[in-house]
C-alpha cells in the first residue's frame, strides 16, 4: 500500500522517482510495480517529457483497494482506542503525528542524499554480495 499511498500524493511518478524516495535500487521498485500492475492495481506509460522513462500512476482500481484499506486501517484504530480515556487518544495522535513528520522527513533526507555507495543494496542482503573492493589492498604477489 506504501506505493500506492505515494502514487495518489504525487499523481504519477518517474519509477527512479520511487526509488530514490525509498533509498532502493531500481530493480527492487520495477519488482513492487509489475507486481502492482498485474493485479490491476497501477498502470505504466512513457513519460511525456522522456520517451524512455516510464511514469507510474494509479488505475481506478488502485484508487479504489487504497480507499478500502484506509477504510479497514481507520475502522481498526478506531476498535482499538474504542475504550482509551480522551486524554489519552489525544496523546496518542499527537505523538503519532509527530513520529510520521519525523518519518517523512527522513525519507525526504534520505532520497536527497546521492547514492555514495552503490553496493550498498546488495550487502543489505537485497541480492549476490558484492565482490570486494581491492583497488587500495596490496598485491600479496608483490611482497
């Protein structure tokens, strides 16, 4: 639902858009969005301004499974503070609204910074390990 949540806030968006929001590698975002795609969820076009980038968007139905489960998501909040004291709920949203900014902004930070390290991913355990760096080693051979 993350990207679908992403797609209704922005319109539509570049899918190298999608993954320096998330900090991933854009292999892990074409994954999310065929996956999306086959069920119907969002639709892929050229990008009008960039024939060869592709522009995300959602479909009615995306739009639609994202209204149902923000629905779902706000009927089960709801049953669970049903018995909290006011104070407390108001607590509760206060806080949480401050845990999301400071979660956004980060996300914001994050998709700003350039990529230094671009193994980074792999050695996350997102993919095969990358070969070892050994420009700056010694060759042993040399010794």
């Amino acid at each position: 639902m993350w990207l679908l949540e992403r797609l209704a806030e922005c319109g539509s968006a570049r899918m190298s858009e999608l993954a320096g929001w998330q900090s991933v590698d854009r292999s892990t975002i074409t994954v999310q969005v065929k996956r999306l795609e086959g069920n119907g969820l969002i639709a892929r076009d050229p990008d009008p301004a960039d024939r060869r980038a592709v522009q995300v968007s959602l479909t009615r139905n995306g739009r639609s499974a994202m209204e149902d489960h923000a629905r779902r998501m706000s009927d089960t909040m709801d049953r669970l503070i049903s018995a909290w004291e006011p104070d407390d709920v108001a607590d509760f949203s206060r806080l949480l609204a401050r845990f999301a900014q400071a979660l956004d902004e980060n996300l914001e930070n994050a998709a700003e910074e350039p990529r230094r390290d671009p193994d980074r991913h792999q050695r996350a355990g997102h993919g095969e390990p990358a070969a070892p760096d050994r420009s700056e080693q010694p060759d042993s051979r040399l010794a």
